[in-house]
C-alpha cells in the first residue's frame, strides 16, 4: 500500500488529482495522502482536505487524507511525492504576467520572462524538497508538476539524487484534442513527440498506426483551434503550418506569433485581466463551491482552469510504474542522447517507455532545422535559468532572458531583470 505526499495540497485541483487515485483505486493501491502546504495555505488546505475526505468516503475508500505544514512528516517514507505548488500564490503570478508587459513583452506564467521569474522563486524550495526526500524517502519518485515543469525537473536532476520524472497536461491536450478532430477515442491516436516542456512539436501523428500528420494540418488550420483554456485561442497562421508539416504545442503561438498575441494579452489584461487575475476569481468560486458539506466530487467548474487532464496524467504515470507496464507516455526526462541536437544532461519531453524503473525515451535522433534552433536556443535559456536560479548568478541571470527569443535586447532584459529581482526579493534568498 502506497504514501502519497502532495506539495501544494491547497491547490483548486486536488480534487482532480483526488478523482485519479479514486478512478485508479485498484491498480494503484493508496493507504494514504499527505497534503502539504505552508501557513498562507492554511485555509485552502483546510478546505480542500475536507473536499477530498468526502469524496474518498463517498467512493467508500480506505484511503487516509492527511492535512499538514509539515513537510518533512509527508516525505518521510513515501512511495511519491508530487509536487503542486506555487511560491508567492496567485498574485507573485499576476506580477510575472504584468511586468514584462510594461516593456511590451509577452507576460506568461511559463513562457518568457514570467516563467523565468517563476523559475528563480521556486528553484530554491524544489533544492529543499529534494534534500528532505534524499534524507526521508530516498527510494521515493518525485513527481513534478510544478512551473516551469521542465526547468523544475532538470533542477531536480542535476543538483539531487532524487528520481524525478516531469509532468505537464498539455501532451494528453493534444492528443484528445487530435482525437476529437478525428472522432475518435483518444486511445487510437499516438503522437509522435519531442521538444521541451511547453515546447514540445508533435513530429508525427497515427491514427491506429497510420500516419495522419498532413491530413490533420489541413484540419489545424480551418476547424480546429486546439488550445487550452489559458491560453487566447488565435487561429494558426495557415502558412505557418503548412510550412511547419508538424503538430505545434498551443504554447507555440506565443513564439510563432508573438505579434498578434502580445496585442490579444495586452487587450485582455485591458479588459478581464491578465490570466492570474481572472483565475484568481476562478479559484474563489471554486473554493466557495469547495466549501460546501453536500459536495463530494471534482465540480464541472474546475474545467475553467487550463490544467484539465493533469491527474490523468499522474496517476497513468504512478500506475506504470507501480504495476510495471512498460507502455508509453509522454514525460519530462533526462535527455541522455535521445535528441542528439541537445546537451546529454538537459530535461526533454518525449515518449518514454515507462515501467518499474521510470521512464526510458524512445530515440529521436536529429530534429529538423525548422524546430532545431528554436529549441536549442530555448534550452540554453533554460539552462541559464537554472544557473541564477541555483546560485544566484546575475550574469547568468541576464544571458538567459537576453538570448531568449521573445525578449528583444538585452537593454529590455536587464530593465524586466532588475524589475523582477527587485519584485521578488521576499522569495529569492538566493539572490
Ligand atoms: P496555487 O496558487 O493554488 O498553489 C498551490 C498551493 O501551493 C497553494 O495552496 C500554496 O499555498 C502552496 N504553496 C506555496 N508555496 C509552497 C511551499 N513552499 N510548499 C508547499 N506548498 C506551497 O497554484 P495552482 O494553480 O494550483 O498550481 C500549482 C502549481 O502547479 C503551479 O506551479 C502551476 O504552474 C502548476 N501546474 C502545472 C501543470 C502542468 O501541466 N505541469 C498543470 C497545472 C498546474
Ligand atoms: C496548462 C499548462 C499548465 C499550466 C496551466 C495554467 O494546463 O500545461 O502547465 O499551469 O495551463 O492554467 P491556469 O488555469 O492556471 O491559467
Ligand atoms: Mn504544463
């Protein structure tokens, strides 16, 4: 019987992940949850627990739900730790998003200067967790969701000992959404993936093993929008795609587009708010819906959120490995050769044969030019990003969002650095 610890229990999407482990029961057996969360989640935690404790009781589980600030008490002796959590909450977000729009830049949680604001605020307390667990539960897997989620788990990787695998929703999105455009169930549709977290292309795409991927650019363009809710649904640049002969990442709009979408952001934070503002009012109805004795499963309104699919995710993953399936799934991993176009020691996102032992990437080899230098030119930000954000490296720091393609000059990096750095200062101890 497994211990789950859950960072960031407070999360409006326990329930969710709660829904997984209950739809999973018999696979995965689970004697107990920890949810864990620091003192300004106290209340969310609090609610939440009560939400998943209903809900484990009305499925008619033996399922434990522990509430705790205690870190180490959920580490301690558990099969895996999954982490969910956001240093500074919701308005630290809404901070990442405004800041570089104030120099005209994309302002986005993950992607760009946001995202490496996220990533220095959350580098430090990731080193943490992975030090309590090489102490508490050195057999233990992590299991990152926490953003930037390949920078995270590539952090994880190189500065523990501790097997991390890296998780994001936005592969499975896909993949239902190419299934829905198909009419068929998702089952049957197998994408070829690889490429970084939020950047990752769908190399090829089968529909019960028959390569659809043309066919399925001419869908791209007309009918389909494929997006996620957090992101602004723009139609794809027809030629673009065409051009491309591969599946983008909704997140690809951001680069691919940047034009039309920094007025789209700058047009919606006019009106409704940035993202952060809007699921800031998301997450209060939430949890008033939360709150209520009579509730006890994953309400429909959870479906506002962008992170649909993530307890699919986890809980397929923590399956795989817990029952030794050896099918594939689509994971953050360590590259180790798998894209030769990349260092051995950086995080990628592809298919992994997953069993016992984690998650083995299927050989992709050299990608082609079109992809190739976006990626690689992303991924040394990223890896920059992990230099600041571990040592506290100014320089390091201003190469990242200087290099980084939707930042135009290093003049506009070092202005949204020092605005970011001066913002944060309460989360960057190591700075
Ligand atoms: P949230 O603001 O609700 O944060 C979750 C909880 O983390 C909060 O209750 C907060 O109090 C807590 N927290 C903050 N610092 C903590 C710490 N040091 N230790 C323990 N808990 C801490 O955020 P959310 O919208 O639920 O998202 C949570 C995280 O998951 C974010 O990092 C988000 O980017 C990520 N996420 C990732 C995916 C993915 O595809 N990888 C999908 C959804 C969410
Ligand atoms: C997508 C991404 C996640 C991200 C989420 C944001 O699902 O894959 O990594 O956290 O969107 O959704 P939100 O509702 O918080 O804007
Ligand atoms: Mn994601």
């Amino acid at each position: 019987k497994l211990k789950i610890a859950v960072i960031g229990g407070g999360s409006s999407y326990t329930p969710e992940l709660i829904e997984g482990f209950i739809k999973k029961a018999t696979e995965v057996p689970v004697s107990e949850i920890y949810l864990v969360d620091v003192e300004q989640g106290k209340e969310k935690l609090e609610i939440v627990g009560n939400l998943a404790r209903r809900m484990v009781e009305k499925a008619g589980l033996d399922i434990k739900i522990n509430l705790t600030l205690e870190r180490k008490e959920a580490i301690d002796g558990a099969d895996f730790v999954i982490t969910q959590f956001r240093v500074g909450g919701i308005d630290a977000r809404i901070r990442d998003e405004k800041i570089p729009l104030k120099y005209n830049v994309i302002g986005q949680e993950t992607t760009g200067p946001g995202g490496f604001a996220k990533a220095l605020r959350t580098i430090p307390v990731i080193l943490e967790i992975c030090k309590d667990i090489e102490e508490l539960s050195p057999n233990a897997w992590l299991i990152n969701f926490t953003n930037p989620s390949g920078i995270i788990t590539e952090t994880a990787l190189k500065h523990s000992k501790v097997k991390a695998l890296g998780l994001c929703n936005v592969p499975v999105n896909m993949i239902s959404h190419v299934a829905k455009a198909c009419g068929v169930e998702m089952e049957r549709i197998y994408i070829q993936f690889a490429g970084l977290n939020h950047l990752v292309w769908g190399l090829r795409v089968y529909l019960d093993g028959e390569d659809i991927t043309e066919k399925l650019m001419e869908q791209l363009t007309s009918e389909e929008n494929m997006t996620m809710k957090n992101i602004p649904a723009l139609e794809w640049d027809k030629d673009l795609i065409k051009s491309l002969g591969m599946l983008p990442c909704p997140y690809h709009r951001y680069y691919y587009m940047m034009d039309k979408m920094l007025e789209e952001e700058k047009r919606q934070s006019a009106s409704e708010g940035t993202r952060g503002e809007v699921v800031k009012k998301v997450e209060q109805e939430l949890f008033e819906l939360y709150k209520n004795p009579e509730l006890a499963e994953k309400p429909p309104q959870l479906e506002r959120r962008g992170g649909a699919l993530y307890s699919y995710a986890a809980c397929n993953l923590i399956s795989s490995i817990v029952n030794n399936k050896k099918d594939i799934q689509v994971v953050n991993v360590k590259n180790n050769g798998t894209i030769l176009d990349l260092p051995e020691n950086v995080v990628i996102e592809t298919n992994c044969v997953i069993d016992k032992d984690g998650a083995h990437p299927l050989s992709i080899g050299r990608v082609p030019a079109r992809i190739r230098g976006l990626m690689q030119v992303v991924k040394a930000y990223e890896e920059l990003t992990i230099e600041a954000g571990v040592n506290g490296d100014y320089n390091a720091a201003l190469q990242a969002l200087t290099i980084h393609p939707l930042v135009p000059s290093t003049g506009i990096a070092k202005k949204i650095l020092d605005n970011i750095l001066a913002e944060n200062r309460d989360y960057l101890p190591q700075f």
